[in-house]
C-alpha cells in the first residue's frame, strides 16, 4: 500500500493523480487552500484519504511543519507530489514587483521549502519518490509567460541537483516538464491541438512515478518539441510571431 501526500491537490491535474492512487489502495494526504474544494476531492475519494490539511503554500514558514503533519497521518512517505502552481499575470508582474515576487514565491520559493523537508526526511528513511511539476515554459523565455517560466526554469534546476544529490540514496526525483493542459489554469487559452487533457496527463505521471525517475515531458511529444524551441537562434526565434508574441 503506497503512501501518498499531494501538495495543491486540489488542482485539476492533481486531483486526477490523487483519484488514480485511491483507486489503486493507496493512502493519502491531501494539502491544499481552499476547504470547500479538499472537502469535495476527499469527498470523492472515501477512504483512500486518511487526512486534508488546509495550506496557503505561499506560507513557507509552515512547509517544514506540513511535511511533519503529514508523515505522521501516513506513518511514512512513499510519494510526495508537489502540484500548486500560478501562471500569474505576465504583464501585470512586468509592472509590479509584488506581483512578479507572487508568482516566484509561488513557483519557485514555495516548492523549495516543501522539497527541503520531503527530500531530508525521505533520505532518512531510505526510500521515497519525490515528483514536481515545471513546465516547458521553464525551458525558454517568452514574452507570453517569462516571469512564470523563470519560476518553473530555476524549479527545473533545482530538482537536477537535487536528484543528483539523492542519486544512490534510495530517493527517486522527477521532474515533470507538461505542456499546455485544459486546466482552470488555461481556461482563458485559446486551445489547439497541442494541449492535452488533465486525465491523461495524470495517467503519464502516476505511470512515471511507479516506473522510473528522472526528467519526463508530458505529454511525449514536448520532447522533440522542446528540443527544437530550445535550439533556435535568437534572430531566428524573434522572427517566429507565434513563439516570441504576446
Ligand atoms: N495547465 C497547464 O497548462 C500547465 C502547464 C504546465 C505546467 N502546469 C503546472 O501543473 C500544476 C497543476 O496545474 P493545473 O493545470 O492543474 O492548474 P489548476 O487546476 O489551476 O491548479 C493550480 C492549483 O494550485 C493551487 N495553488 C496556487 N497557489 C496556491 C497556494 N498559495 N497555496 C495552495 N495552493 C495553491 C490552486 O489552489 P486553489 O484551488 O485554491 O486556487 C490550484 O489547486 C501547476 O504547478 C502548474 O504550474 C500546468
């Protein structure tokens, strides 16, 4: 029986792996901000989840008591997922630095006082699989979503040097890199064929858990993508409205 703490559970795609665990026995504990949407999700979910902790994330002076909370509900920490996330107002943070500082802190400071708990305490006990989601975003600056890719770049960064620290520890560390999911997160996107739905997003990442670590696109297909938006040349990129657009 796996033992399951979601950070952000409430968000679409992670309460679509928190529905994926419970149906496979696992136990879990669900941490998220709003109490009417954790009480619906454990709801929906019976008695899979063994606890709910109410969380502003953004309130990283608690992360480390949080981790407490939950291993202790658990007894142990199999898996740890930490899903929130804010895509933010990209003009709005070029004009107000409270407004960028939200977005980091969200993306970027918030999971790091998660991971610096969950990776100590899973390397004390020897095993453990810590999962994250970044974004392509993160991979290269744009106009559209800098400020939020900064975020998610620095996060990618620090889960390689964290899962090269914890390599031979019995730790596993993956980074998902997703591309564009029909989420409340994207709900004011114009959609096209690229993006991909949270159920099957969350099949990706709960298979990825079970199976393997290290770096996964998701859907596949951002890999070959990504490689070529990584490799062009500036002059080339700037010319190329639909990547260096608005
Ligand atoms: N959707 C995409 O296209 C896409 C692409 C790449 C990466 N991602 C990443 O995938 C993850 C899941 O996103 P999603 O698409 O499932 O979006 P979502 O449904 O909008 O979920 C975002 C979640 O983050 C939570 N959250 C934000 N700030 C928080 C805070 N301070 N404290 C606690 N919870 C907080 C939100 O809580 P509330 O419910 O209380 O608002 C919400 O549950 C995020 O990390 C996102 O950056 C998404």
């Amino acid at each position: 029986m796996e033992r399951v703490v979601i950070f952000g559970a409430t968000s679409a795609i992670a309460a679509e792996v928190a529905s994926r665990y419970a149906h496979r026995g696992a136990r879990l504990v669900l941490v998220g901000r709003d109490p009417d949407k954790l009480a619906a999700l454990a709801a929906r979910l019976g008695d899979a989840v063994v606890a709910t902790l109410e969380a502003d994330l953004d309130d990283t002076a608690r992360s480390e008591a949080l981790v407490n909370q939950a291993r202790e509900r658990l007894g142990t920490i199999d898996v740890a997922l930490v899903a929130h996330g804010l895509l933010g107002d990209q003009l709005a943070t070029e004009q107000s630095w409270a407004e960028a500082e939200k977005v980091l802190r969200t993306n970027l400071l918030s999971p790091i006082s998660l991971l610096i708990p969950l990776a100590n305490l899973m390397q004390a006990q020897g095993h453990g699989h810590l999962g994250v989601m970044s974004s392509v975003a993160g991979e290269r600056g744009r106009p559209r979503n800098y400020t939020y890719g900064a975020a998610k770049g620095a996060l990618t960064l620090y889960l390689q040097g964290l899962r090269s620290r914890l390599w031979g520890s019995g730790v596993r560390v993956s980074t998902f890199k997703l591309g564009p999911v029909d989420t409340p997160m994207t709900a004011t996107h114009r959609k096209n064929a690229l993006f991909a739905t949270a159920p099957a997003v969350a099949r990706r990442i709960v298979e990825h858990l079970e199976r393997r670590q290290g770096t996964a696109y998701v859907p596949g297909y951002w890999a070959p993508i990504m490689g070529v938006v990584r490799g062009l040349p500036e002059p080339l990129f700037q010319r190329l409205g639909f990547l260096s657009g608005r």
